[in-house]
C-alpha cells in the first residue's frame, strides 16, 4: 500500500532546555549512565546527547522499583523538573514513569562514569566503543566537531569553497616510501598523502578552495605526535601577494575558530579543563635563527641543520612563550631541500622557501607555503630534483594554462585538538587511531 | 629577525560587490577567461572567483595595449565600474591599467570559455585541470559545496555531531568482494566501503552523529552511475522509533538543503539549467508492491524478485511521477536476504526488513534503515549468516553495554548533485571520479 511521508526531525528535549519547563512533566530520553543509591531516594544519572542528566528515583515520587534501572539502558523516562541549584545544569527531573528501550547484555569491564576513565590509553582504544560513552571522552570530540564547524564558517564566509578530492591516486604527491600501495584493478594505486596537487588544481578552477579530509601517511613512526591516518584541514588560496598572508590568513582562521569555540562549548571545554591560546598576533622566526636561538638559549649543540628534532620544537614554543607570551611560534624559510618539489623557493636565496610551519604548545601544528606556480620553474625544479615532469602531466596542465600566485597550508585537526585540550598524545583526539600496531577497532 | 604577524583575510572584490562602487576606480584580480574583439575596443572577460566579469579595453580609456593579454593570464586590472544593463552583473569594469601576475606557457587545446565544454565525457575528465574552469562547470563544484553547507547547517540545527572515521579497516562492514585491500605494516587492511559500523558505535555515545567523506567500492561496474570513490554522507541516530522516522528526516534535510540553495546559488543553479524538485511529501511504497507496480504497468516479466534493476528505477519514478507529482520515492521493506547483518527485521515478517531506498529522478541516492540494537538479536543473525561474531568484537562491544533503538541513511552525494542538476553520468558531478578504467587526474 503507497502511503506518503512528510518531513519531520525527531525531537528530544536536552537538559539545557529545562530552564523552560520548570516544574512541568516532560519526556526524557537517555541512557542511565550511573546510579547512586542514597537512603530511601537515589540520583539517577542519565547520558543525553547535550550532557549528563541528573534525575531523582525515590519511593514517595516514582513508580517504578529502582531494581528497573541498570546502567547502560536505554530509557524514555518522564518526570517533573524541579530547581537544584546542585545540579550542573540547575535543575533536576523527578523521576516518575520509565520505559525500557533497550537493556545491556553485561556489566561494563571498565568505569566510565568517573569523570576521567582511568585506564592506560591501550585499553582506553582498546575499548572505544564503551570509553566514549565518558563524558569527558565526549567532550573531546563535541570539541572536536565545533572546530570543523568554526573552520567551516570561516572558510565559507571568505570565498573558500569546499572541494572533495580523490583518496586512490595513480601518484604521490609528495613522493617517498611513505605511502601506502594497493592494487586497483591490475593496477597501482596509492592512497593520498595530501590533497595538496589537486588543491593547486582547483586554485585555477575556484580560486579559493579547502577540504577537511583524510590522509594518510605509511609512517613507521610509533611516537605520540603520529598516527597512520589522520584529519588534514587543506587550505589554497590563488592571487597570493606572498606567503605571509597565508600566516596572516591562518591566525584570522584560528582566531575565528576559538571564539566560536568559546560561545558553542563553554561546557565541554570546561570539562576538559582546557584555556583557550590568544592569538591576536604570533611571532615569526626564520628556521635557522630558530635553530640558533634553541642551540644558544640551553647549550644545544646542533645535529640536523636541515630540520627540527621534536624536543628543538617544545624548546623553540618555550623560548618564545617566555619571550613574547605566544603560545604559537611561525617557523618560516625552511631549507629548500627539505620542502617539497612544489615549494616556491625565495627569490634572493634559492636555498631556502617561502615557506612556514606553526608550532603550538610545542607541536608542529601547520605546513604551508608558496607554491610555484609558472610551468617553466616548475618543470625546472622538478627536473633538478630527479623527478620526470611527464609523470605530474595532468598537475602541470594547471600550470600550463596558467595559475595564479598561490599558497596555502595544512593542518592537523587531530594535533590541534590535541594541544588544545593539553592531551599529550594525538590518539587520545582521535576516534579510532590507526597506527603501526593498531588498525581496531 | 623575529618578526610579528597579525591576523588578516586578503580581501579582493568580487562582481556582485560592484554595486557599491558604481563610477568608482576599482582594483580587480582575476584570469583572462575570453577576449572578445570589436571594433575599436574589446571585452575581456575576467574569470574571477565569484563569476565571469564583463571587462571593456578600449584605446581610449586603457592604458595598455590590448596584445599585453592573453587567456590564462592572471592580472592585477585597476578600471572604473560603470553601469551595463546587458552585462550579466548589472556593471561593467572600463580597464584603464594591468599588472600580469602570470602567463600561461601554451594555449589551450580545449575551448572553454562557452557556455558548455563541448567535449566527450572521457575528454572532459583528462582534462579535468582545464575543463573545471569552465563556468558551467566550476558552477556544478559550487552547488555541491552549497549542498554540503546546507546538510551540515540541518545537521547541526537538529544535534547531529559531526565524525571522522578510520577509511582502513582491518574487517569489512558489508563483507564481499567489493572491497579494496592493502598491505598495513605486514597486515591485511581493507578501505572502507561504509562508516556504517563506527557511526553504529558512535550513537552509543553521541546519539546523533554524521560523517561527510570519501568511501570505496572495489566493484566492476562501468555504468553512468558507478564510481569506485564517492563521497558518502551518512547519519545515524539513536531513541528511533521507527524507520518512517528516518525517512521524515530525510525529506526534512532534503527540503532544508534545497532552501538552502535557493539562497546561496540562484546564479549556479541557473547556469546548470537546474530545477529544484518539490519534497514537501515523499510516497513510500513496499519493495514487493513496487516491483509489480512496475511489471503490471509496463508488462515486464519479473526476472530478479530481490532487488530492482535500474530499468525498474527509472519506470517506477516514472510512475510515480505521474500518480503523485513527486520525483522522489522512498521504497520500503526491502527483502532481509539482500539486506545487511544489522538491519532490523519486520517484526511481523522476517523475511523483510525496517529499510528503505529513495529514489530520486530514476535513481537510488539513499540506502537507509532501522538497525538491530539487540546484542543477542545481532549475534543471532550474524550466525545465521555464517558469519563469525568474534571478528566483530568491537562492534559488538557497542551492542553488550547498551545501545538505544537506532537507524540511518547513507546518501551518494555525486549521485544526488548529478540527479538534481540533471547530469546524465555520476562523474559529471565528481571533480576527479575514480572508476574501473581512470585512476588520473
């Protein structure tokens, strides 16, 4: 029998919304996340979508026996919600009828009900399917999703337009053993390290252009700033005057995204004790004075002169937090050999890029730079650095038919977060890590 | 020298701002899209990032000659902004000085500065660099950027929180053969072909979430409406009543997307000759009663009574075009043996289930349904599907602490882009489409 269907969003009341049904009886949805049995009444937690719920079993109000109740259910609860300026939300919901929807097959091996899950990060992944049910877990990622949002309005509100680019690529982009290969149809492919030549692309096409996505990186890294795959935030921009727009555009963008921050997850951000950074303006040293400072400043002697080991890079964030109160350091100028063939090198010293990273609370954060953009140079450095032009023909067709001066940079969503909420390692940003020894859940 | 950088978005005016600076000097940045020669004077139409701007050259008021110019170029143009009834903006720009910020290094083998790139399918996709710029084309990428905006303000409006989860995955969530493999640090690793199991586990902890991203699919077909990467947005949400709930909410999102568009695209929809199609209510009719819908109605002979050949599609959205004016359809209760482990049976009939399709323009865009939320129910029919609930065990995991009655839908997003602006091939609606024979651009 053909019937119709009309558009409707299913509606469930969230605790912030008490405030408007004060001692009304309202309709809950939740699942008891903790019961605290106190003398002849208990607290009946409830885990809601917006945050945790406190609500109140006793006998003279309820009717039904607390021995309904087991954590992880999943309940339509109704009550009446009475003033308690002990609750987290101000209010509390008196419990009076329950409907069980769904009931666990067994304890949970772990307690995630305390504010923190105190168990090693192994068992916390291990367990992601019940460790995120924590309330602090959560807010990880409520926060996690509010900077996409924060970056997405930027974006959207200065021309930037959203692009999806292929993961399955007949090359690399930035060559190298840190890639990984499989086969598609017979033949090779290789799973995108970066969007970074088809954004150089779509510049020729939209001018400005971003894309939040995965990437990922064959590392055999097994360090706390590495994962296998991870969130890059890809930013390009055409009609670059030079690259220090891009670090301009990019503290306007993070400016942007912390104070959408502040008014979306005043709670969450509360929950994880995290200070947001200032970021009105972030010094910029270039990469060999930065590697001389850290040298001179504790007696460093310098081993690479091409790139920063990760301890130069907390040391550089120390200096200049002390120096200048900037929890965010530019690094800019580094070496050409160690930027990609695509990087656009100074005009008065080859040897080196337009090019930056940003560094925050010890991190590398952000890589970004000029590119080339004239199919002459390009093609030059390409063949200087061994690489056989034809190869990147289709990358090149945007060059030969001409680019605009353009630039840009990414950034790790994960390692963002991550130093944002002070978690030192960027699994603990990340739903479900992949790295050299894990690929579950 | 340590330096200080400040927030700053570089700012270049766009066509549709020129209303504000009638009669005023203006500076522009943009790529000389087409030159069209009169007598005495020439049009230049700039490709800026916006639209196509009308410019005038002329001896007269421009001080350079007009052979400085060629397609491809990007310029710097100064020029006064006049009123021009039949320049699509409304204005014009009379060019009084160029600065060239690059040439291009050959011309173009294509011609793409008319309304259509009049070329094959297959010569518009290798020269994928080149035929993006085409206006009508860069007009379908900014509605498909606009479609995403539009689902992830529904989204967020209705508490959905935004996911990213892992594309390399050590099992498989539909199972089959449909699946790309990789070798991951010496052990088998498959790409996604679904978030479906993750977006599952995350309604245990966030109740409502979403995920917009890339998803792969090892299959062999070479049909109009098959690509081997898409980009999947895919909702789940928990304390579902019933799967009707989900298909109201994806007329509610489709209708909030279309408004959307409405807004923010008139020009692009108008370029691509797009109509937007009504969605204030949907038909549904049971998979069964449709197919004989259809084979009574076209006197087709039944061949495959499990799922509908894309013939059937199209003649069923043909149908009920005509019953009901709408051209979407929801097909329902589709059989269980061509349904995932996890969707839910009818209860009153196991051998279907708590699922639907919708139908868009001839086309299926959506899969959705109800899930089981049940550990032992899930265990059950995964048994009885030869399959091995211990390599699910983190899935499971979800199951056996508690999860509330849950369902979501996954949407092609190319296939919805190319049924609305009426593009006959998938790939028309996918910037650099991955299918069995094309791995570049």
């Amino acid at each position: 029998m053909m019937t119709t269907i009309l558009p409707e969003v299913p509606v469930s009341l969230q605790p912030r919304e008490l405030i408007l049904h004060r001692n009304e009886t309202v309709q809950l949805s939740g699942c008891v996340y903790k019961i605290r049995k106190m003398s002849g009444f208990a607290f009946v937690l409830l885990q809601m979508r917006e945050e945790i719920l406190q609500c109140v079993w006793s006998e003279t109000f309820s009717g039904f026996s607390l021995e309904t109740l087991q954590c992880g259910m999943s309940v339509e609860a109704e009550g009446i919600v009475v003033a308690e300026p002990r609750s987290h939300s101000g209010y509390e919901v008196r419990l009076q009828k329950i409907r069980v929807l769904s009931t666990p097959e067994a304890e949970p091996p772990l307690v995630i009900h305390n504010r923190e899950v105190n168990v090693s990060l192994e068992i916390m992944l291990d367990y992601r399917p019940l460790t995120l049910r924590n309330e602090r877990q959560r807010a990880i990622f409520k926060i996690q999703a509010a900077i996409c949002a924060g970056l997405r309005s930027f974006f959207s509100e200065n021309g930037f337009i959203e692009i999806h680019t292929p993961k399955l690529c007949a090359g690399t982009a930035e060559g190298g053993a840190n890639v990984f290969r499989l086969d598609y149809f017979g033949k090779e492919a290789f799973l995108a390290t970066s969007p970074q030549l088809y954004k150089q692309i779509m510049v020729g096409a939209l001018e400005r252009v971003y894309e939040i996505g995965p990437v990922f990186r064959a590392e055999k890294h097994d360090t706390s700033r590495h994962i296998n795959e991870y969130t890059s935030v890809d930013v390009e921009m055409g009609f670059l005057r030079d690259f220090q727009q891009l670090m301009q555009l990019e503290i306007a963008m993070l400016a942007h995204v912390f104070q959408s921050l502040r008014q979306t997850c005043p709670a969450e951000l509360k929950l994880c004790g995290a200070q947001l950074p200032a970021c009105e303006k972030i010094p910029v040293i270039p990469f060999a004075e930065a590697k001389q400072l850290v040298s001179e400043t504790f007696h460093r002697a310098i081993t690479d002169t091409e790139d920063f080991e990760p301890e130069e890079e907390r040391l550089l964030c120390q200096i200049m937090a002390e120096q200048t109160g900037s929890e965010f350091v530019f690094v800019s100028h580094y070496r050409s050999s160690k930027r990609p063939f695509y990087a656009k090198d100074t005009p008065s010293n080859p040897q080196i890029t337009e090019s930056f990273d940003l560094l925050f609370r010890g991190l590398e954060i952000t890589t970004g730079g000029q590119r080339i953009h004239d199919y002459a140079q390009q093609v030059k450095k390409m063949r200087e650095r061994g690489m056989d032009p034809a190869a990147f023909e289709s990358y090149l067709m945007a060059h030969r038919y001409g680019l605009p001066p353009h630039g840009g940079f990414g950034l790790g969503l994960e390692r963002l977060t991550a130093r944002l909420l002070n978690l030192e390692n960027i699994r603990s940003a990340t739903l479900f890590p992949r790295d050299i020894n894990r690929l579950t859940p």
